[in-house]
C-alpha cells in the first residue's frame, strides 16, 4: 500500500481510504462484519478510516469505534469524521455554527470511544455562518486537542479560496484537505477544485469513485437496474426517465468495454482513475461487505496507461459531470428566482 502526505501536513494516509458510511441501517449494522472489514483493509495496509455524524444517525460512528477498539488499531488508523448534517429537528443541531461544531464534536468523540479526532471535516458549506466563525472554532478544538487537524468535504473553489485567505489574514488554522466527488462519470472538480487545491498546498480526499454505484458492474444495459435505498432516497440520480441518467448508462457501457479490453474490472479501472490525477492524496471506497471491499483493494497495484486515460477522456470528457445532480452540493442562489432575474 502506497502512503501519501495529506497536503502540508507531514501526516501519511494510505492512497485507499475505508468509508464508514455503508455502516449501520444504511448497509450492515452487525459489529462482527464491520470489525472483520475493517481488519480486512487494516491488513492490507488501509491505515485511513472516514466516517460521518450522520451516517446512520451516528450508528456508523458508534460500530467504527466498536471495531477500532476490538482491534486494538485506535493508535494506528487516521480517524476522520464530519459534522454539518442535521442530527434532528431543532434548528441548532446542524450547520457549521462554533455551537453546533463543539455540541458535536463532544458527541462524536463519545460515539467513537476516542480522545481525539484525527481529521474534523465540515460536510457541507453552510451560507448563512461566517466562515471566521467556523475556522475560529475548529482552530479552538485544534488547541484544545479533541482534533488534530481538520477540512472541508464538497466545498466549490470560490469558498476554498475565501477559507485560505480568511486563515491567513484572522490567525486562524486552515483547511488541510477537501473531501470532492470524483469519478469516471462525475468530473467537474477537474476544471477548478483540483487546481486549486494543488496551488494551495491543500490535500484532496474523494468520495465516491463508483458514482454511487454506477460503476460497480450492477449497472449494465442488458441487466434489470436494481433498487436500493439510494435508488430510493436520491431518484434524480437513478431514474433512467431522466436523459442525464441514461447518458450515465451509455457511458458505463463504453467504459466497461475499455476495462475488458484492458484486463481489468470496471471497478479497478474506476478507482485507478481517480487515483492517478496528481492532486488526488486518497480514494474513499465503501464497502457495504467483505465482499465488496475484496473487489476494490486490488485497485491500489493498478497504473491506467497513456492510452487508457486517452480513451476515457473520449467517453467522458474532462471537466464533464454527466448528472449535474451528482455533484453533490448545488449553490442556493440556483434555486432562488429573485437572484438571479432582475
């Protein structure tokens, strides 16, 4: 297993990081099967664990911690988690308010059975919070040593930009690292995330490479499309009435031909990908069973050649996100009339 530098840090994460989120009701809630995957990934030289609050409404975190303490690995695994996510029905518990981050952080901290937090990252930008405020109290909890470093997770260029200087000129500690959806059919960070991030030194985290499941291999022409509870949960990301989602078809299929003719799975071909764009420090798989993560650690020994990259860009051009939906955070102003008609 390959160990990369998270941005400046000096901190090495493996280049196949094992997301949580599969973890409790949204996939396996038995603490046997989570202990054994995470063995598993911990064997093969996986030392990055990613969670959330949210995942499972903090079941994933509770089965991580479980796990972590079964195996005695708490020492030797950079812990990640977030919080933004709204964590019930008042107001105040979600965002990226200095309230709600120190309400949550003590709350993580207990579900994962931990003293500190190797990485805090904010789930989502929240528009209506200072982002002083925001810096101001994660560079507190940094001091106070209930996390060691922190960053964001599907924030647009603009705001990494605004984070940066907003660090510089208030004294604040910055954002090491950005968590973006990146995929071979979900690539719009390519024209401004990722470059920013590599001119700022900023380390770059992504989350699903397999499109939600599009690469998986499940979805194919000649197959019955299955239903899941994403399937359910996000339809504008599945439904094949929609043009974007057979668009994402058409593409699965050329790119499951490229990865036969290359001697590769779609899956291996997928992560591969994303893996080799220079700004990228790790992968995000999430593995709902042992199974799955079988299929996915053998990625981390594939190198795309010149003329793989070459096609892939054909089928699905650079800068090119298929499904607009699956970018995963879309600016409010899109959705307000008044802001954007005189």
């Amino acid at each position: 297993m390959e160990y990369r530098v998270l941005g400046r840090t000096g901190l090495k994460v493996s280049k196949l990081c094992l997301g949580a989120m599969m973890f409790g009701s949204w996939g396996t809630s038995e603490q046997s099967e989570v202990t054994k995957i995470i063995g598993t990934a911990l064997d093969a030289g996986v030392n990055f664990v990613d969670t959330s609050d949210n995942y499972s409404g903090g079941e994933s975190e509770q089965l991580v911690g479980g796990a972590l303490a079964d195996l005695g690995a708490r020492d030797r695994v950079v812990l990640a988690t977030k919080c933004h996510m709204p964590m019930g029905d008042d107001p105040n518990s979600r965002g990226n308010s200095r309230r709600w981050i120190f309400q949550e952080v003590d709350n993580s901290l207990r579900r994962l059975g931990t003293d500190w937090i190797d990485l805090y990252q904010i789930h989502r930008p929240d528009l209506t919070t200072d982002i002083d405020e925001t810096l101001g109290a994660l560079t507190d909890l940094v001091r106070a040593g209930k996390i060691r470093y922190f960053g964001t997770s599907t924030f647009p260029a603009h705001l990494l930009v605004e984070a940066h200087w907003t660090s510089q000129f208030r004294a604040r500690e910055r954002f090491v690292c950005e968590q973006a959806p990146y995929s071979l059919l979900v690539r719009g960070i390519e024209g401004d995330v990722l470059p920013v991030c590599e001119d700022l030194g900023t380390g770059v985290i992504t989350w699903s490479p397999l499109a939600g499941g599009w690469l998986s291999g499940t979805y194919r022409k000649d197959r019955e499309l299955p239903f899941t509870i994403r399937s359910f949960v996000l339809p504008e990301r599945y439904d094949m009435r929609l043009p974007e989602n057979q668009r994402k078809l058409e593409a699965v299929e050329a790119l499951a031909g490229l990865a036969e003719r290359t001697g590769i799975s779609l899956i291996e071909l997928s992560l591969a990908f994303v893996l080799q764009h220079p700004a990228v420090t790790s992968v995000i798989i999430g593995p709902r069973t042992a199974e799955h993560l079988d299929s996915q650690l053998p990625a981390a020994g594939v190198t795309l050649d010149a003329e793989v990259l070459d096609e892939i860009d054909r089928i699905v051009p650079p800068g090119v996100t298929l499904n607009p939906h699956d970018a995963g955070w879309r600016h409010p102003a899109l959705d307000d009339q008044a802001r954007r008609r005189r």
